[in-house]
C-alpha cells in the first residue's frame, strides 16, 4: 500500500510527532510506501480563500464549490493546494494524526481537509459515501486526548468518544469512500510515564505491521 500519514501539531518533540514517526517507520518497515505530510513543519496554510485556484469561475462573488470545480476542469488548483490534492489521491490508506482539541480537528488539519477535498476531485456527481471515490482504500484517525477514558463514555462527563469523532469518522472520510478503520487512541499521553509513552508506540507499530489485514468496524469502536 502506499500510506499518507498528515500530522497536525505545532511541537516537533510532541507525542502525536512521535506516532507519526513511528507510524512511517513501521509501515516502511512492513513493505508499504509512505509520505508523511508534517503540515506544521511545511507551513501549510489552512485558510481557504481565492488563493486556492489560479482559475476563476465568478469574480464577482466567490463560492468554494463552483470554483473547485471550473478548477477541477481548467487544472486550475494552486500549486500548493495541488501537491496536497495528489498526495490525498495517491493514498491506498490515510492516517490523520492529531490531538483533540475542542472535541474536533486542529484548525490546522481541519484546513487541509477543507482546502484537498475539492469538490469536482475528491466528491461530487453522485460521489460519496459507497460511491465514494476511496471506496476500497481505507483511513483511520489516531489521536490524543487530554481527558481519561472514563470520561469518554456514554455516561461520563464528555460524552462517548463515538460520538464526538462521528463527524470526521462519517461525514469527511466515509463521505468520500474511505472504509474507516477503528480510531487509534492514546489517552492523557502527558500523564504517562516514559515506559508506558513507549509502551503504547510499540502497540502502534506492532498494529500498523498487521494493518493490511485489519477490516472496518462498525458503531461503538471509536
């Protein structure tokens, strides 16, 4: 397979850096190709705005969507946004690496994905869902809470963890195909201790040796 990792996270020392490497050292490892896109480290700009395109569709009022889409048709998408596009098409399995803030995305990766998923390539005409044009390629979120997983359950104080990665589970990555695998979770990394930090990127890579094996999950797995 070839693997595109996206890590979002400002520190280079972070733990979620240390997943990522991690990640691409033992996909690499098991055979696969992989392109880790630091967007951070790369200075990507989340900001959605006229920049994306060196085509234009209306230049009197601008819609995100027309304009995805005269691009799409003109290879109009900035040079920029274009790499990040290709990576995204060229994935056979995407892993979004992030800490969870505010019960969602990084601004950051949250950008990339409202900037690469263009409307015209990535979804549109009837595409989505089984549709989709990943149908068949897989991805899966692994991530970082601050809280303890006792509070990530129907009864506890933030509600189940299902629920709040849905929208990025169910209406970005299964909206455009993807098969999603289970999430992969580290809870509260800045309360373990070294042992177990190091503990639980073995189990990753121990995981991601295996993982052209692994088939999605259904409700209540993350």
């Amino acid at each position: 397979m070839h693997a595109l990792i996206v890590l979002s996270h400002p520190e280079p020392q972070s733990f979620n850096a240390a997943m990522a490497r991690q990640a691409a050292a033992a996909l690499t490892q098991a055979g696969h190709t992989v392109d880790l896109a630091d967007l951070h480290a790369e200075g990507f700009d989340p900001v959605s705005d006229r920049r994306n395109f060196t085509t234009t569709a209306d230049p009197t009022y601008l819609k995100l969507q027309a304009e995805e889409m005269q691009a799409t048709g003109a290879g109009g998408f900035a040079p920029d946004l274009e790499r990040q596009i290709a990576r995204l098409e060229a994935a056979d399995l995407l892993i979004l690496q992030f800490p969870l803030w505010w019960f969602g995305l990084p601004a950051m990766l949250k950008g990339w994905v409202d900037r690469s998923f263009a409307m015209g390539r990535i979804y549109g005409d009837g595409r989505m869902y089984e549709a989709g044009r990943f149908r068949g390629r897989r991805a899966l979120l692994s991530l970082t809470t601050g809280g303890a997983p006792a509070g990530y359950t129907p009864e506890g104080l933030h509600g189940d963890l299902d629920g709040v990665l849905r929208p990025i589970r169910r209406g970005i990555l299964e909206f455009v195909g993807f098969d999603v695998l289970a999430s992969e979770v580290v809870w509260q990394p800045a309360r373990l201790t070294e042992a177990e930090r190091m503990a639980a990127l073995d189990g990753w890579a121990a995981r991601l040796a295996r993982i052209g094996t692994e088939t999605p999950e259904g409700a209540g797995r993350y």
